[in-house]
C-alpha cells in the first residue's frame, strides 16, 4: 500500500522521475565533501528513481563521480582511465580507488 501510495498515477511517477534526473545532473561533489558522502547523495537518487520502477544503472553513478570529482582526485581519476579500467570498474572499486 505505501509504495503505491507513495508512486501515485503514471503521469505523476514519470514527472518524479523527471525531476530525480534532473537533480541527479545538476548535483557536483563540493570541495570539501567526503566521497562517501558525495556516493551516498547521487545513490539516494538513484534509489528513489528504482522505487519509481525506473532503470538506473550503477555505471551511470561512476560515470557522474568520474566527471564531477574535485581536481584534487585527477591523478587518481586519470590512472583509472589509464588502466582501461573504468569499462568493468563498479561502484564499491570506485569509491575504494578515490578515498
């Protein structure tokens, strides 16, 4: 009953939906942010998208950690795309490679 309740009509779950993407490509890692914390943020979007019943894929979740990290996480982000890496890399070897 609550995840229905909580879904609404169809036309409502895609406008949430639309709104969760939207949030998802407007968020960036802050200077000062832990990257677990920055993982935890974009995850919680991601969740909300699957409640909904939509796809979200983990990948699309490294690939925003890749493009938005600070320049202080370059050299590791550039070693991981160097070593060819980054096409099978999941979340968990991600988050362990930049901390």
């Amino acid at each position: 009953y609550l995840k229905s309740e909580y879904q609404g009509c169809e036309r409502t779950k895609g406008m949430q939906v639309l709104n969760l993407g939207r949030e998802f490509k407007m968020k960036s890692m802050k200077e000062t942010e832990a990257i677990k914390g920055y993982t935890n943020r974009l995850l919680g979007i991601a969740n909300r998208v699957k409640l909904l019943g939509k796809d979200f894929p983990h990948e699309r979740v490294v690939q925003k950690i890749l493009v938005t990290v600070p320049e202080k996480y370059e050299s590791k982000t550039s070693a991981l795309e160097e070593s060819k890496y980054l096409s099978t890399i999941t979340l968990g070897e991600l988050i362990n490679a930049l901390q």
